[in-house]
C-alpha cells in the first residue's frame, strides 16, 4: 500500500521505489502512528517532490533571455512576457531573477501573471472608470529585487494555453535627469517554467461506468459537446479494502474544467466543485452536478488517505436540444476515446442516444427560476473591423436567416443566454463593451421591467434560485429613470475563448406609500421586451480615453495592445483619476512662465545690435523665437503651433547651443576672416550634434569646450604680445565675474534640480539665466585705429582673358 502511496500521476524510479518501501518495512511498527497523522496535503507535496526528481524526462522547461524594465508610469512602460502550458499539466513553476546595473542600488521589481490575456495591473492604486470589470481568476503577483535573488512562482493545476507576465521596476521617480550626466540605472528580467505534466488520465464515456480501486489519488476527463447544459459525476458501489467495519466512503471528489484540479488544500471554489463522499454510506452514491466547457475537457480528481478503495465512476451529461426540452446524452459504444494523452477533440459515436428526462418548462406569471430551465439561446454573428482590436457581434434573425440590427425582443418569461467568442492575440489587446438600453417606448404604465445582466467567462454563468447572479461581473438595467436604462459593461483585456451573457428579466410594481418606495415583484403584462444591446470591441475605451488622454497601440515583446496615454496631471486605466489633475490656472502659468521668460533675451539683442554685433543679434533672437513658440507647442492644454512639434524642438535646441558658441567666439575677439571661420564650422558641427541627439550631454559639451579652447588661446596670445593681463582687472570684476556665475547657476538649476513638478519654474529660471549672463559677457565692440591700414585689402586682378561686357553685348549670351 505503501509503495502505491508513490506511485501517483507518474512512474517512480524502480530503485527509489525499493529504497523507500524498504525504510517503510523496517520502521512500520515505530512510525505508524506518525503516518496516521500526515496530512493529505503533506504527503501529497511529497509525491509531487520525488516525482519530479525520479523524471526529468517529464519536465518541460522554457526559458527566457534578459529582457530590460523601465519605471512604471503607465502601462506604455511595461515589458510583456508570454509563456505556453501544455494539457494535463500538474504544475507549473515559474522562476524570475532581476538584476541591476552595478552602480545602483537594488530597485522593486513587480510581476503579474494571468492566463489567457494581459494583465489587468493597478501598481499605483488609480481608480478605474466606472463601468469597468477587472476581476480575474486567474491573476497571480510577485515581488523580487535586482539582486539576482530568484524567486519562484508555483500554481498546481494550471490552465493549458497562453499565459502573459508584465513586468517592471515599480518604483517611481519624477526627476527629470539630464541624458549623459549620470549613469543609467538599468534592470533587466530573466525567467524560466517548470512544467510537470503526466499521461496517468483516464478518460470517461458518457454514461459508461468504471470500475477503480485507488490508494492515493487518481485523475479523469470527460469531453463535453456542444449544448451542454450541466453534467453529474457519480461515484458508487465505494467499498474500503479489505472489508471494514467503518461504511462510510473516504473518497473526495474534485471536478474542475480545462486543467487538473489541484491537490493543494487552499481550493478555489469558483473554479473547482469539491464533495468530500465521507457523509455516503455504502449503498448510497457519492455525485456532483456541474456546469462543464462545451467543446473541451474537464477533469475530475479522485483521492483517498490511508485507504485503497474500491469504486465504480461514471458521468452523466444533461443536454439542451431546444428552448423548453431537456435530454440525458447516453452512448452504447462511448467516445473513440483512446486513454493516453491527445489534444485533439474526440468524435461523438454515431451511437448516441437522447433520451427525455425533463418534461417541457412551462411560464411562471410571478418571476420565478428554476435551475432545471434551459434558457433560450441566441445565436450572435460577428463582424470583423478594418480596426485593430475591432469588432462587433449582431443577432442572427431566425426567420429569413439574414443579418438585423442590435435590437431585439427576448422574453419576460425566462432567462435569454448569448454566446460570443474571443480569439487569441487578435482580440485580447482591446476592451470589450456590452451595451444594453431598455428604449423608452417600453409601456411601463402597468409595470416596470429590470433585466439583470451577468457575464461569465468560458461557461454559462450561475444563477441562484432567486436569480443571483453567481458571476463577478453583472449589473441590472431597468425602467425606473431614463439613467437606468443604459447599462454599460466594460472589460479590459477579454481572456480568449466563449463568453456568455444571461439576461434574466423580472417585471415589478413600485408603490410610494409615504417617503417609502416598495416594489412587489408582478406578473409581466407582455411576454416579450424589447431591447437594444451592442456586443463590441475597440482600443482603449471607445477607442477614445476621455479628454484628458490619447490612445496609444504598443508593441511589447512581439505582441501589440491598446492603452491611454493621460496628460494634464491625470491618471488612471480610462485617465479619470483626478487625484493628481493640475488646475487649469497652474497649466495657464506654466505656459506663460516658459514663453515669456525668454523676454529676457530682448535686453541681450538691444545690446549686440548697440555694439555692432549683428550675428550674434540675429542668434539670441532666432533662440527667443524658437524657444517660445516650442515652449507654446509643447503645452498640454493651452498650446499654439505655428509648424510641427519636432521642427520646433530641433530649431530650440540648436540655436540655444549656436548661441552659447557664438558668445565664446566674440568673446575670443578673433580676427573678421577667422571669426567667420569659427561660425560657419560651429554652425555646420552642432546642426550634426543637434540631430544625431539632440538630448544628449555631449552635444552640448563638445561645441562649448571647443569654444572655450579657442577663447583660452586667444586670451593667452593677447597676454603675451600686449605683456599685460588681458581682460583688464575691471572687466574680471564688472562684467566677466558676475556673467560666469550667472551661466554656472543657470547650468546647474537646469542639470539637478529639475524635475516634473518644478519643471516651469526651474526651466523658466534656466531662460532668463542664459539671456542676462550674455549681458555680462559680451564684450565691447573694438574698432581698429585705422581700418585701411590693417584690415585685410582684397583687389581683383584683370586678367586678359576677361572682359567687362557693355551693356549693348549681353545680347549675344
């Protein structure tokens, strides 16, 4: 018994198996009463810990290259990581090491998990628009560090498909760092998954029983076909060998759709239907009725402690063939169902039968529901957009089998079920919107109608006697108030697969008797309601994110989604989060504090063209002029362009270096011939500079450390022919002095102290601190004594094979 304790879901090395059996033998009489006591869920991990060491060779490991992370702001800066579960997996475990620049120090890292689809995330606790639904059953977190510590990540029983990871540096930083001026700090994500997976899954034929005997635990699966409407697991004829006194039946009885049910005590119950069979007694069946996937496998776990059972497991499905009909599915011969492992969809044999159970349902006047109604299917057509993540589904009209519009009558009698699918990556970067509008035109003089709407991923949804939804996403719409009569569901990206939507009508009656309104449930006047529903999706919200955002489509590790870019402070999935907004009279400042700051270079363009230095005029007034129209340009919400953004912002930074380099060249008092050098080759260099990178340090580093070379030099010359320090002590102290520590400061508040919150100040401060150190700077305008005597004479020299055209000849050109 022992030995088939570590014979579970696999094969265990035939020499473990004899090492283990042996220790058992030989310490059974002293650690029996210890053994009594383990836990299932002990001994289960156990099993779990040999398997996976005794076989490698059922390990399936994906591993994943570095991939960088960035600072989350939005959901632009995550990266996305997709991984693949095969079927029949046991477990998954997913290993996530980070590490960091060595410069730095460990940074947060966040990743998140889901199956399906891409991760629904809220790192920043932003609230989300109002009609949306972001539950997820399937999302799983972890923390690490980029200190190359791993950490692990283990789900039993994963769902077989598409699995996506965001992840990034989750920590925030609103400096605004000058490029080239301090060392990155850089994170980098390498992941790896474990796969275990196991063959040792029987497969059941519908209403075909099978007799087991177990010790420890053993996996099933059952194909559902279409129209499904519930299927019951059955456990009889349980019997404890050998033959004891004790009657009852220790199974436990595990059913869960699409994966292997886990084994772990923490049970999902959304998820997973559990029935411990203890409380049976022999004689008596042990079952479970369950809502299985149409068109796939569901599985079924069956585990016993301390015991080897004997049992008999059967299934039997409950199938809808029309709107008031119910069949129990049964087969002489079964499904061509081979027991080892197959991903294909086993056929239904030409054998099945059909045979009534349920007679038909019949209205109920006052509302009523009873869990045994199949409800009325409509079926949905879809129309594919030329837009990416757009689509819409319509209902198919059953009389001439053509296309109508999104109204629709559905009944006040009975639930009405809509089925409509996701596709894979095709779909998923989008929101899904389910619109339902009760018109006006509804007579509500006699009562009024409410509808409960309640979505449900991959299966039909759950509805309670009463007619609770037992989904996390459903709302009601009703004819109380014209706002009532909009309902508007908004789910961001939709896992892949069948979605269904339940709508379950109720007509109710609201009497005022006083300040009190009581409603009494009614019977409906009319059997039909007339309704309005789009079915759709779109990037973004609406393909729109209000009017304090854009939407944005991004490409990250190979897969594209759509998401609001918010501006003006505000923040959030849908940029409706206006925690953070800034005030429109701060906006306001801002503009007027980046433009008009660049009036200070007026007194700097009076005072070159007062000293002659035309060029230089010319420079400081093409840097006021792009500065302020960039500055303009680039506000969020008071803005004005006169060209494009990026022309502007090439035409802002390349004049303000030009300017730096012109001032240091007339400082330098060079000769005319090679101070028109000196420009036009400063001009040609930094328009390279400017557009190989126009953010970077060096671009501004290299024309000013070459311009103060050429003023070095100058000056040094100067000094040595005059035999005198050149400037005078006077202008040190007047002009130069003050203009050096005007610029220093300037360079400084504009290189450290910036960051998003003072950036209008700190920028605008950076403005006026240019402008009035040229004041400063710029020298005197020195006239020679006699500039015929040592300016540059140029004469031409005829030549005799020229000769001046008269005016009367040019006609002969």
């Amino acid at each position: 018994m022992y030995t088939r304790l570590l014979q579970v879901s696999g094969r265990v090395d035939k020499a473990v198996v004899e090492v283990l059996s042996y220790l058992i033998e030989m310490s059974h009489v002293i650690c029996f009463s210890f053994y009594e006591s383990i836990s299932k869920s002990y001994i289960i991990k156990t099993i779990k810990r040999h398997l996976v060491t005794a076989h490698p060779e059922d390990t399936v490991n994906q591993v994943f290259e570095a991939r960088e992370l960035f600072y989350y702001r939005s959901y632009t800066n995550v990266q996305i990581l997709h991984y693949t579960i095969p079927v029949q997996t046991l477990v998954a475990v997913w290993e996530f090491k980070a590490n960091g620049s060595s410069h730095c120090t460990p940074k947060p890292v966040s990743v998140y998990l889901q199956y399906g689809s891409y991760p629904v995330i809220n790192p920043q606790n932003e609230t989300f628009p109002p009609q949306f639904h972001i539950h997820r059953q399937n999302l799983h977190h972890v923390t690490l560090q980029t200190d190359s510590e791993p950490v692990h990540l283990n789900i039993s029983g994963p769902l077989a498909g598409d699995w996506f990871a965001v992840a990034f540096v989750a920590e925030k930083s609103n400096r605004i760092v000058q490029k080239g001026l301090y060392l990155q700090c850089k994170a980098w994500l390498t992941s790896s998954l474990r796969l275990q997976t196991t063959e040792e899954v029987l497969s059941l034929s519908p209403n075909q029983p099978l007799s087991q005997q177990v010790s420890t635990l053993q996996y099933y699966r059952f194909y559902t076909p279409r129209d499904i409407w519930s299927a019951t697991v059955t456990i009889s004829s349980c019997a404890v060998l050998p033959i004891a006194s004790d009657v009852h039946c220790p199974l436990v009885l595990v059913v869960k759709p699409l994966a292997l049910p886990s084994v772990e005590q923490e049970l999902n119950l959304q998820e997973q239907s559990v029935v411990n069979c203890y409380q049976t007694v022999s004689g008596e069946v042990c079952s479970t009725v369950v809502t299985p996937i149409d068109e796939n496998w569901n599985y079924i776990l069956v585990t016993v402690q301390n015991a080897t059972v004997e049992f008999s497991i059967h299934v039997e499905f409950t199938v809808c063939q029309d709107d008031s009909n119910k069949f129990v599915l049964t087969s002489e011969e079964g499904f061509d169902i081979e027991t080892k492992e197959t991903t294909e969809t086993p056929q239904l044999s030409s054998s099945l039968s059909l045979q009534r159970v349920v007679k038909p349902v019949t209205p109920i006047p006052v509302f009523s529901l009873r869990n045994t109604s199949c409800w009325r299917n409509v079926p949905l057509v879809r129309h594919t957009m030329a837009e990416i993540f757009a689509f819409r589904y319509e209902p198919l009209s059953l009389v001439n089998s053509s296309f109508t519009s999104s109204s629709l009558h559905i009944s006040t009698e009975e639930t009405t079920l809509f089925k409509f699918n996701i596709y894979p990556i095709q779909d998923i970067g989008g929101t899904l919107e389910i619109k339902i509008v009760l018109p006006s035109t509804i007579n509500i003089t006699r009562n009024n109608i409410t509808l409960a709407a309640c979505v449900e991923y991959a299966r039909r949804p759950r509805l309670s006697a009463n007619g609770n939804c037992g989904s996390e996403i459903h709302n009601n719409v009703n004819t109380s108030s014209e706002d009532h009569r909009v309902l508007t569901m908004l789910i961001p990206y939709p896992e892949p697969g069948p979605w269904y939507l339940a709508l379950t009508p109720r007509c109710y009656f609201q009497e005022n008797d006083g300040n009190e309104n009581e409603v009494v449930d009614v019977r409906c006047h009319s059997n039909k309601a007339y309704i309005t529903m789009n079915i759709r999706s779109s990037s973004c919200i609406q393909d729109g994110c209000g009017d304090h955002g854009k939407c944005h489509r991004y490409f990250s590790g190979g897969f594209i989604f759509s998401t609001c870019v918010c501006s003006l402070g505000w923040r959030g999935w849908g940029c409706t989060d206006d925690a953070h907004a800034i005030p429109d009279f701060q906006l306001l400042l801002g503009v007027l504090l980046l433009t008009l700051s660049n009036i200070f270079f007026i007194p700097a363009i009076v005072l070159s063209v007062y000293r002659h230095y035309y060029t230089e005029a010319l420079i400081y007034f093409v840097t006021m002029f792009f500065s302020t129209f960039y500055h303009a340009c680039d506000a969020e919400m008071y803005s004005f362009c006169i060209m494009r953004l990026s022309v502007l912002q090439f035409c802002d930074f390349y004049s303000a270096i030009l300017a730096f380099w012109v001032t240091l060249i007339v400082m330098a008092n060079l000769p005319v011939t090679l101070q028109s050098l000196t420009h036009m080759a400063g001009a040609v260099g930094i328009t390279l500079g400017v557009e190989y990178d126009r953010t970077g340090l060096w671009v501004f580093l290299v024309p000013s450390g070459v311009g103060l070379i050429i003023l070095t030099i100058s000056w040094v010359t100067r000094c040595r022919y005059q035999r005198a320090c050149y400037p005078r002590k006077r202008t040190w102290l007047l002009c130069l002095l003050p203009g050096v520590i005007i610029a220093v400061v300037g360079l400084v508040i504009f290189a450290f102290l910036q960051t998003d919150e003072n950036y209008k100040y700190v920028h605008s401060g950076w403005h006026a601190a240019m402008a009035l150190s040229v004041l400063f700077l710029l020298p005197e305008r020195q006239e020679p004594k006699d500039s015929h005597e040592e300016g540059l004479h140029m004469s031409w020299k005829q030549h005799g094979s020229f000769k001046f055209l008269q005016d009367s000849e040019t006609d002969m050109l």
